[in-house]
C-alpha cells in the first residue's frame, strides 16, 4: 500500500469502495457486459486501480478534474470509477459535442486529464489547442488526442495494482446539462449525491443481486446512464451496456434475450420504434419484469402501448433532472394505468412544494414549480455562484417544472416553466396540448412552440412528424382533431408537418432550434421523405 496518500479505514462508502467489496465477495460474478464479452468484479477492480495509479503517476490528484469523451463500453466505467476511486472528480463529456463545445467543457471545467476513445481523438485534439490544462491523455485503442497522448491499454498495463486508498473530497462528478437554451452548466454531484440516490432507487424499486440492468436509452455520459448503472453496483449486480451509435430496435431486442436483461430503461422515442419491431411478440424476454422511461415526455398513447405489449413487466415512470442525481418521482406498477400521465410521487428522502413566483405553496390542483429538499440535489453550479445562488433562491432547488397535484398525490408535468406560452393573457401549456396532438392516428412525435404574434404577442404553433412519412397529417386535419379536444385558445394558430423532430443526445426536443426556425409564424415546412 502506498504511503503517499493517507488512509481512511472504516468509511467505505464510495463507489469505488463497493466495487472492491463486491470484488473481495463475489469476484467471479459479472460486473459488466458489453458486446458478448465482460468483466468479473475482480477483473473490474484491479483494472480500475490500474487505473487509477496510471492517472496518479501522471499528476492527477484529489479534487483534479478528469475528463471522459468515450463511447459507450466498459472501459468508460473503468475511467469513471478510477477518477473517483482516486479522489478525483469525473467530467462525462457528450461524444456528439463539437471540437469548440468539448474545449468549453474542459476549460469551464478546468480538466488536467482526459480519458478519449480513439474515435474521438481527432476532435480532443483540437479542443485540446484550445485547453492547455489538459497535460495528459489516455486513448481508448490507441490514437493522437494531441500532446502527451498515450494508449489506454498500455498505461494501464504498465500501472501498478496493489490497493489505492486515500482521502476521497465531496464532489464525485461534474454533469454537464443538455445547454439547450445556452452554454451548458456543470451540476457537481457528489459522492452522498450518487450514494443517496442509488439507495433509494434500491428501496423504492426492489433491485436485488441478481438484476441484469441494460441502460441503453441513455449514452453513458448522460447523467440517466451514469445513474442507472449505481444500484447494480451497490447490489453486486451486472450492468449490460449497449454500444454507442444509432439506435436500433431490433438489436435492441436481440440484446435483452441473448443476455437475458430483467430490467430497462429507454427514452420514450425509442420505446416507440422498440413496440414497431414485427417480431417482438415473439421474443423471449421472460425474464424482464420492469421496464422504465424518463429524460423526455411520453404521450399517453404510448403508454398503454408499451403496458400492453409488457405484461410480465412493470412499467415505472421515472421524472427528474440532472442537478437531482436524476430521478425524483416514481409512477409505478397498477398505477402506469390508474394514474396514466402521471410521473408519479416522490422517492424515499425527496421533499417537493408547488410553489407560485413568490414561493408561496400552490393550492393543490393549480399549476405551480415544483421545488426539491433532498441528499440527492447537487452541490453546485461549477463556477457559477449567481446562477447556484438563484437556482436555490428560497432554500429550496427550484427545477424549473410546472406541475399541478391531484387529490390523490399524483404530480402531473404541465410543461417547463420557461416554455410555456403566454397568448393574449392565458397560459397555454404546451405538454397538454401536445399529449392531444400524439394521440392523432396520423402523428408520430410533436412539439408545441410559442411564435411572435403582432395581435396576441405570442402564439402557439404546433411542429408535427408524421407516423407514416408517405400519409402524413394536413394542418386542417390537426385543427379540426384539436377543436374537438381543446379549449379554443389552446389550439394552435398553426402547424408545421417535417420529417422530424430535432432532439439532443437526450432524447430532448431542441425548442430553441424550432423556435429559430419558425421565427417569424410562417411554416417552415421540411420535406417529408
């Protein structure tokens, strides 16, 4: 054991902790699956410590900032749990992200080290002129992420593997939020954040050992993947991992029976293209008993489809947001029908209010912000002392969500606050009208937006994919359905058919975009293909 750094016995609650508890109990069992090939929890740990030393030995220290733009795969847990195994805080990088937008992620986040798949390595080079602190980087295969670039393997390889313990500082992780509406903000996780939060998706969900966790929906950057994959963890479960790319449902499919998953969490768009699969009635999924969604609304069509073509399986609605570990609420089992539209009640150790501009409690059933008091809720905004100073305005997070409560308890998602629509003095919210526009036959996925008005200042416009590229819907069908379904100043004073919809890595519908594209109220009517 190292006699650089100090040991703390007896406070083992990190997750590089449990991962070497696991690997002392149950060193033979899997710890990850990606692609047909795996690692043990033993082989998992020492590779980690590998890993940790080789970072260690290249200047990396407590507090450092470690930088991780990879693709799905084992080797991305690996630099995860090495960063904090070391004391280090982890910086997840979005793969999709652009030379320019990587380089603000490493110098807002002020990184020192970065962990790069080789297939990103051209595009962490040229951040990296950009983000002189970056001293060091490890490849993933091998390649030129610019100066001091070294292979991943071999570093590893060459580190030493005896045990690493030492003072572990509070923030674990550094999450960079979707950035859709500007710059993207670092929400610091810590440690208790993560811990909190794994225990209480255990509690409130009944995960047990033998769970086989596939966490495809989210790339492992996401904060959804990142958290998704912690309660295996905790439990000495396995996480199975599905590449990076393009999704595809059928493969989808193929890899939930060949590694027989029990539970899954997709977004809602790519439940949809899973339930069109022709064969899915026939497959072998036995052994899946929940399947859950989250990171972007749902209609309710789609809902009683995917609880229709599940019936062995619960299906659980999970709401939240970065800054919240992610997940807040649950809708589970009996109730995904009962209470359909519902994201459900609060976990164990999340305290909510609906609450009005003055932070005054909402009478129950009139829409207001939901605010959290939680172990779960992040730390801070990195670097952003006004803006972590009004997120917590009040003592309490402030999400952001409007909701309204039925009688029961239930929250229901009205629309985020800074997108609704203001229409001649009425609030039109746009996750109400958009869950009546899913439902049309002819309407594969929708968004609603606000657009200059020069009579009403602002008016709603409805931004719609058809289901079938070769019928798709005419604005004067959407308008009678909606004259039919909603009060009249709900209905949109437009609509726009494309082929569809713009989403970030999240499954998020980019509003901005379609906002900057429908600028002045006119259609901007994509060809439908």
């Amino acid at each position: 054991m190292s006699a650089e750094i100090p040991v703390l016995h007896g406070r083992g609650m990190t997750m590089g902790d449990q991962l070497a508890r696991w690997s002392r109990t149950s060193p033979d069992v899997p710890a990850l699956r990606f692609e047909g090939a795996g690692r043990s929890y033993a082989e998992l740990d020492e590779r980690v410590t590998r890993l940790a030393r080789a970072l260690r030995d290249r200047g990396v220290r407590t507090g450092d900032r470690v930088a991780v733009l990879a693709l799905n795969g084992m080797e991305t847990w690996e630099a995860y749990l090495a960063g904090v195994r070391l004391g280090a805080v982890v910086v997840p990088v979005n793969f999709r992200l652009v030379a320019d937008e990587v380089a603000y992620v490493l110098t807002d986040s002020g990184a020192v080290a970065l962990v790069a798949d080789r297939a990103m390595a051209g595009v962490a080079a040229k951040a990296r002129e950009q983000a002189p602190d970056v001293a060091t980087a490890l490849v993933i295969g091998g390649g030129d992420a610019g100066p001091a670039s070294e292979d991943y393997g071999t570093a590893l390889g060459a580190a030493g593997s005896a045990p690493l313990d030492g003072v572990v500082d509070e923030p674990a992780f550094i999450m960079y939020t979707s950035g859709t509406t500007g710059r993207p903000k670092g929400a610091v996780l810590t440690h208790r954040n993560l811990l909190m939060h794994a225990f209480s998706q255990i509690t409130s969900l009944g995960w047990d050992p033998d769970d086989r966790v596939g966490v495809p929906g989210a790339p492992l950057f996401h904060i959804a993947g990142l958290a998704g994959g912690l309660p295996p963890l905790l439990l000495g479960g396995t996480n199975v991992i599905l590449r990076s790319g393009s999704f595809d449902p059928a493969q989808t499919l193929d890899l939930m029976e060949r590694e027989q998953v029990s539970s899954i969490f997709l977004v809602p768009a790519m439940w949809a293209a899973v339930l069109a699969v022709p064969d899915l009635a026939a497959r072998d999924l036995s052994r899946l008993r929940r399947v859950s969604w989250g990171a972007a609304p749902a209609s309710t069509t789609l809902l009683r489809a995917l609880i229709d073509a599940f019936p062995q399986a619960e299906v659980v609605t999970a709401f939240g947001q970065t800054e919240c570990s992610p997940v807040t609420c649950l809708l589970r089992g009996e109730d995904s029908v009962r209470k359909i539209g519902s994201v459900g009640k609060p976990i164990l150790n999340v305290e909510v209010r609906v609450v009005d501009d003055a932070m005054a409690d909402v009478p129950r059933g009139q829409v207001g912000e939901i605010v959290y008091r939680s172990p779960m809720v992040m730390k801070e905004y990195w670097g952003k002392p006004e803006e972590t100073s009004i997120a917590f305005s009040g003592g309490w997070f402030h999400s952001g969500d409007l909701v309204r409560q039925d009688e029961d308890g239930y929250f229901y998602v009205v629309d985020r606050k800074k997108d609704m629509i203001i229409s001649g003095g009425e609030n039109i919210y746009c996750a109400e009208v958009e869950n009546v526009l899913a439902a049309h036959p002819k309407v594969g996925e929708v968004a609603l937006i606000g657009v200059p008005d020069a009579r009403y200042g602002e008016a709603p416009l409805a931004v719609v994919a058809p289901r079938d590229p070769a019928d798709p819907p005419t604005p004067e069908e959407l308008a009678a359905y909606c004259r039919e379904k909603l009060a009249r100043y709900k209905n949109p004073r437009e609509y726009s058919v494309v082929a569809a919809l713009p989403r970030n890595p999240s499954g998020k519908v980019l509003k901005t975009q379609l906002r900057t594209e429908h600028s002045a109220g006119s259609l901007v009517a994509e060809p439908v293909v």
